[in-house]
C-alpha cells in the first residue's frame, strides 16, 4: 500500500468516525480535518470533482466552527429559567438522561418537592441543554444536588453562565454555592471555584455575610 493509499484510508475512516461523535464541536473539527486529507488525496490523484466537494464541505465546518466558538463566550446565547422542582418536564429529562447524569452525579438519586430546594433549566434557543438543581443548606449556603449538561453541549461553556453571569443565585440570599463531594469531571476550577474538602465552593460576589453578635465590636 502506497502512502496515498494510506492516506485515503486514514481520511475516509476520520471521516466516518467524526460522524459518530455526540459533541457537535468536535464533531465538527475532526470532520474538516477529514476533508483536508481527502482534499490532498484526491488532488494527488487529480480527482477534481472531490477535491471541490472537500472544500466546499472544509468551509462549510470552519463557518460553523466559527460560530460555535462566538457562542461559546457569548452569555446571550444561553438562558437559564427556573421551574417548578416536580415539574413533569423536568422529571421526563431527568428520566431519559438517567444513565448519563449518573456518571457525572453518582449521588443524585432525584428531585423532589421541597421549599429550600431550587431547579432551573439551561436553554439554547428551544433547546434543553441542562439542569441545575440546588438546596437551601442553611447559613448562606446553596448545596448543588446536580450540575448536568448533555454530552451534545459539553464543548462549549454553559457552566460559566449559569455560576458567572446569569445572577440566580444572590437573591436567595446564599453567600457561597457548594457543590456535591467527588463530582466526576468537575470543571469548577476555571470558573474560579475553590476547593472546599471534596467538593467546590464558590463565594457569590455582592452577597454579604448578616452581622451578629458574636461579630459586634464593643464601642468602648
């Protein structure tokens, strides 16, 4: 086997392996890799016909590419909406991405209805890309009970909306936002969390602690 042989193999199969990818960002990029190496491969053998489909294809990825990448540090993009913790629809999106949500949040057994407990919904466009539930801990803190992003979303920074600039969270009054011990594939560090034991703290800015008496200063 020549090395243009090879080459076309190794094109073909990158190409078929992009489609099989649930991440539509990396979807895409292992697509225009693939089409770069068809286009050299086919030029070799001067198929020209595949040559301007690869193209054609290479620039249809790189817009995409482009605009997912705009997306991905643009707040505007997602919404966050908070909804009812026994809401049907939630519990049906819970209930189909059950498998899933367990790898990520092995302690997350479920919502229930609950006063201190809060759920919101992720959104791109119509679309759900995620849950955030949180309990009322006490003392100014909000447990996180779950953080889930589908693998569809997990390429870009939804995350950073919800615990940076959607603004939820000061007005339950909660000073710090926890989250659960030993999360699988925590990403709190780049949204500037800390660590807190086992799990990953986040002090909410704008948010102070209430005086008491034990933090009174005697005047005289």
């Amino acid at each position: 086997m020549s090395w243009v042989d090879a080459l076309g193999w190794f094109g073909s199969a990158l190409l078929v392996f992009s489609l099989l990818q649930a991440r539509i960002l990396r979807l895409r990029l292992l697509n225009t890799v693939a089409c770069v190496i068809l286009i050299v491969f086919n030029a070799v053998l001067g198929i020209w016909p595949m040559v301007a489909m690869n193209i054609v294809l290479s620039a249809i990825n790189l817009w995409f590419i482009a605009r997912m990448l705009r997306e991905k540090n643009d707040a505007s993009a997602f919404a966050v909406i908070e909804v009812k913790e026994d809401d049907a629809y939630v519990q049906h999106f819970l209930e189909v991405q059950h498998g899933d949500i367990a790898k990520f949040n092995p302690g997350f057994s479920g919502v229930t209805e609950s006063a201190g407990r809060f759920a919101y919904l992720v959104l791109h466009g119509h679309e759900t890309v995620g849950v955030v539930v949180v309990r009322d801990a006490g003392d100014g803190v909000g447990q996180v009970e779950l953080d889930y992003v589908t693998e569809r979303y997990r390429d870009f920074t939804p995350g950073e909306f919800v615990w940076r600039h959607s603004g939820l969270f000061a007005g339950h009054g909660w000073r710090t936002i926890r989250t659960p011990d030993a999360m699988v594939g925590a990403y709190y560090e780049k949204l500037g969390f800390r660590r807190d034991g086992e799990a990953w703290a986040l002090d909410i800015a704008g948010v102070t602690r209430p005086s008491t008496e034990s933090d009174a200063v005697d005047p005289a």
